[in-house]
C-alpha cells in the first residue's frame, strides 16, 4: 500500500456544470452594427427605387441606383446576423426575470421579422440581377410584376410590423423587469405602434426600428460598464481549492 505522502496530488479543475458562459459586454455592439447596416440598406433602396412603379425602367437602365440596390441587398445577411446578436445581448439582460409570455412573442417577432427579410432581400436581389443588358424584358413579364409585389407584402407588411411587435414586447419586458429608463420603454411603446399601423402610408417610418435598437444598444452598452457581475459558486470553490 502507498503511504499518503505518495499518493498524487488532487488537483482541483473546474467542472462544466459549474462553469457560466457569459455574454461579452462588447455583444451590445451588435445592436448598433444593426442599425448602422439596416439603415445603410433602407435609405439606399429609398433613394434608388422610386415609389411609383412606372419609373421602374428608368432607375433599373442605370447602373448607378441599381448597384445601390445590389449593394444594399447584399449587406442584409448581416443585418440579419446583428439583430440575432442583439436579440441575445437582450435576453442576457433579462435573465431569470423572463417572463415565458413575452419572451415568446419577443423571440418569436424577432426570428420572423430576420425571416421575412432575407426571403424580401432574396427575392428583390433575384430580380435586379436578371435584369441585364434589356430591363424592358423584364418589365414587360408578369415575373416583375409578382416579385415586386412579393417583395413589398414580405417587407412591409410582414417585416416591418414584426419589427413593430418585437419592439411593443421588448419596452414591455424592459418595463417589468426595470432595465431600462422611462424614456426608453415609451419611445419603444410609441414606435411601435407607429410601425403597426402606419407603415407603408409614411415614407421613411421604417428608421424609427433601427433608431430604436441603436438608443437600447448604447443604452445597455453603457450600463454594462458599471454592471458587476455575480461570482460563480463553482469558480470560488476552484479558486479555495487551488490556494488562489
């Protein structure tokens, strides 16, 4: 039998049950990266494509507006990518204080409105790049007709009002759990409604999203600096064990 003073030394290693994945305060970065991209995209396709879809000939024979258009499709994949982040950054905030009725709608409204989004880009992207030398082949065919309109219903009447919803249940959920000032949580309730009803009769509304998300960011952004984050149990039971 070995002795005690040569038995192996027991070294304490963490385990992963009581290890915590926490979210780098930097994330709230990714609500501003949203803004920042997904106003690039709605002003540029405000300037380029003309509201009165008789002058489609005219901006999609001009390369200028409809490489503004092709630009501004091609950064929605990752304005899709920083709302995901943004809805995370979100739900780390709230924590145990998630309420399962809001939290439903919130996620729900937000993966939908990505949804809508990229099937919108994807379809407005499919027919600006076939348009080629001859834009009044296509102009002429009922496949313009169906996409713009397709493209308008999943923009407006689909994105943009899930956008609304997921901004009524996120100032919703902000007001119950207090993470947020007043102003916040009214502009939220505010913007939302705007978006729900207006949307599609004011031009320009759709800003009041990415302005929204981009106030909430710097928001969180700034309050995470002087957030101190709980000890994990399972960390100081390593730190004791290893003499630390």
């Amino acid at each position: 039998m070995s002795s005690p003073s040569e038995r192996p030394l027991e070294i304490a290693e963490p385990s992963a049950a009581g290890r915590k994945l926490r979210t780098p305060r930097s994330a709230a970065l990714a609500g501003i990266a949203f803004s920042v991209l997904f106003g690039i995209v709605l002003v540029l396709a405000r300037l380029a494509v003309p509201s009165d879809p008789s002058d489609a000939g005219e901006w999609l024979g001009d390369d200028t507006r409809r490489g503004a258009v092709l630009f501004a499709l091609g950064l929605v994949p990752f304005v899709g990518i920083a709302f995901l982040w943004f809805v995370g950054v979100l739900r780390d905030r709230i924590g145990d204080s998630e309420d399962r009725f809001f939290s439903t709608v919130f996620l729900g409204s937000g993966l939908l409105f990505v949804g809508a989004l990229f099937v919108a880009a994807a379809v407005a992207a499919g027919l600006v790049a076939s348009v080629g030398d001859d834009p009044g082949t296509l102009l002429s065919s009922e496949t313009w007709a169906v996409g713009r309109r397709t493209t308008h219903e999943l923009m407006v009447v689909y994105a943009i009002r899930m956008a609304a919803v997921f901004t009524i249940a996120s100032s919703t959920i902000l007001m119950r759990t207090r993470l947020a000032p007043r102003l916040l949580v009214v502009s939220g309730y505010a913007i939302g409604a705007a978006l729900l009803l207006t949307v599609g009769f004011f031009a320009w509304i759709e800003l009041a999203f990415p302005a929204w998300v981009f106030a909430v960011s710097v928001y969180i952004l700034v309050a995470g600096r002087n957030r101190v984050d709980p000890v994990d149990p399972g960390e100081s039971e390593v730190a004791r064990g290893s003499g630390v």
